[in-house]
C-alpha cells in the first residue's frame, strides 16, 4: 500500500483543485437544479485559495497537508460546502498527525461529516458517495490491494450515481421535495471527482 505522504498529498490537493477548476461550471449546473446554483464556484474559490495557502506553507508531513487544507477550505468556501469538506481535511490531517493511518482518517473525516450535516447515506448527500468509498478503500487496504484509492473512487463514483433517483431529505434540495429525484446530488459528485484525484496520483507515485 502506498503511504500517503507530504508529496503525495500535495499531488493529490493540486490534482483535486484542478479537477474542480475543470468541472466547476458543471457542479454548479448540478447544483443550480437543485440548491443553491453556486457549489462548484465555490469549490473552486476554496480550492484557488488552498493552491495559494499551500504554494507557501512549510509542512513536516501528510498531515500538516491536509490540515492545512481543510482549515482553507472552512474559511473560504461558502455554503455548506466550507464546513462540509473542511471537516473532511482536517479530520484526514488530525488523525495523520496523531499517528493514525489513511484508513482511519478516512473514517473519521466520514464521521465528521455524519455528524456536521445529520446525513446518512440514501439522504442525497455527499455521505452516498463517501460512505461507500471509505468501505471500499478499507476493505481494500485489508485485501492487501496496492492502490486502494482506486476502489476508494470507483465506490464513490457509484455512490455520487445513486443519488440520482433518490429524493433529498438534508440540505437546501430537501425542500424540493419530490422534485429533487432525478437529479445527482452535488456534493457527491465532487466528493467522488476529488477521491478520483487521489486515485489518479497514487497511480502514478505506484507507475501504474
């Protein structure tokens, strides 16, 4: 299993902020059908700014990394998503810090989540996708699977698709009752993009 270090989370923020510079106008489509209308312009404000934060930040590990990250990404990204995946990174870096692995972090960053947004999975939330993914990416890491992150993605892409048919119960989409099914939900789908980075870097530092 690779070890996620200070190169490769590095990798993965700056591969994760390109992907959300790339898919930023469709997230915020996705998300103007059924929120707010700004979750990708959002994400990719906050993303600029952990760019910006992290092209000067002296970091001693993976950790220091993504703590970094997430505490950017609570103060400059609006909505719920600030909260939502700032809760995330800095549940990822403190469990780093503290001597925990990946796997761990992941867990706690899902939990954070959990308890922030009062979401489970089948709520059409960003759970659907992340909950899988943190299944997958441990079951994987116990298999002995090399590039677990992969798993990690593929189960999240799932997760971000399941939404579609699901009718929203949290967030600003829950108001649109019955009219919210049909749709991905947002956060979702750029929980999934953002894993699919990882999964990508980790494949390269692995030359697969």
């Amino acid at each position: 299993m690779t070890a996620v270090d200070e190169a490769l989370a590095r990798a993965w923020i700056a591969a994760a902020a390109e992907a959300v510079r790339a898919e930023a106008e469709h997230l915020t489509d996705l998300d103007a059908a059924i929120g707010d209308g700004d979750h990708g312009v959002n994400l990719r404000r906050g993303f600029d700014a952990v760019t910006a934060a992290l092209g000067t930040y002296t970091a001693d590990s993976a950790g220091d990394v993504l703590g970094k990250t997430g505490t950017t990404l609570l103060s400059k990204v609006g909505g719920a998503s600030g909260p939502l995946y700032g809760t995330v990174f800095r549940a990822l870096g403190k469990t780093l810090r503290q001597g925990g692995t990946f796997t761990e972090g992941l867990q706690a960053a899902l939990d954070g989540v959990r308890r922030l947004g009062k979401a489970e999975v089948g709520d059409k939330t960003m759970v659907d996708a992340l909950a899988p993914a943190v299944a997958a990416y441990a079951a994987a890491v116990a298999d002995g699977e090399e590039i677990a992150t992969r798993a990690a993605a593929e189960a999240a892409q799932t997760g971000a698709a399941s939404t579609v048919p699901l009718q929203a119960r949290k967030g600003r989409a829950s108001y649109l009752g019955e009219r919210s099914v049909g749709h991905p939900d947002p956060g979702a789908t750029s929980t999934a993009l953002i894993l699919e980075a990882l999964a990508d870097v980790t494949a390269r530092a692995t030359g697969r």
